[in-house]
C-alpha cells in the first residue's frame, strides 16, 4: 500500500513536521471523557477548561512531549466503602492536546472541579527580507 503524502509537492519544503503532526492527531483517541472547551480569552492566550469533577490535584497531571500536551488523571477505588449503588465510577482518562510551534504552557489550575489550562500564543510577525543576488 503507497502512502500519499499531502506534503509532497515540490514547492512546499520544510513541512515534514505538519504533516507528523497531522498523523499524530489522527492517532490520538477521540472519546468524550472528560469533556472541554477551548477558549480564546486573548489575542495571544489560550485557555483549556477540563470538566474533572471528583479528582484531586494529586489524581492528575499535565505534561508536553513532542508538542502534544498530555492531561491525565488517575482516581482509585475506596476499598474501604461498600456501595449500594455505584453510578459515579472511579475512572482513568487521558486527553491529547496538538500544540503549535510556538504555544507555551503558562500554568495549571482546579478550582470547583474544572482544570484550567492556560496557554500563549506568541503573534506572528511578518517577515520580509531582500536577498541580495551576488555576481560569482
């Protein structure tokens, strides 16, 4: 099976990366839990809202690797507790964020069950530059 590339035209060079990071998206699962918004509090900062009712700042983590910001959270069963009905169950969950060349991590704060995290996003300047053409 031929893979076709969407970058494989001659006049776009240098966008090997785009196109890893297209194929990493596809990769990363696409469940509900927990839900998200993603809201652009500024023109140059992002902020990423994660519903985690029931977890502890202990129970989760936020880390970067390879451009891709990584949310997880860990909650384990109460031993100790017997339930005549469980509707709220101790779940794991891992949500997958693709982050642009440039995007920083600010900070990471829960407050009321939601896990905020803030994001900057540098602007992008316009670049011109003249080459000068030298005579060999």
């Amino acid at each position: 099976m031929t893979r076709v590339s969407l970058f494989n035209s001659p006049l776009l060079l240098g966008f090997e990366h785009i196109e890893r990071m297209l194929e990493q998206a596809a990769k990363s699962p696409n469940e509900g839990y927990p839900p998200y918004n993603i809201e652009h509090v500024s023109p140059d900062h992002l902020q990423i809202t994660l519903a985690v009712a029931g977890f502890r700042e202990s129970d989760l983590s936020v880390d970067i690797r390879d451009n891709q910001l990584i949310i997880s959270g860990h909650q384990s069963d109460d031993e100790a507790r017997t339930y005549l009905h469980r509707g709220i169950a101790a779940r794991q969950f891992q949500r997958q964020f693709l982050l642009a060349e440039g995007i920083e991590v600010t900070g990471a704060d829960l407050a009321d069950g939601l896990l905020n995290i803030n994001l900057h996003k540098p602007q992008q300047s316009q670049v011109e530059k003249s080459i000068e053409i030298q005579k060999r």
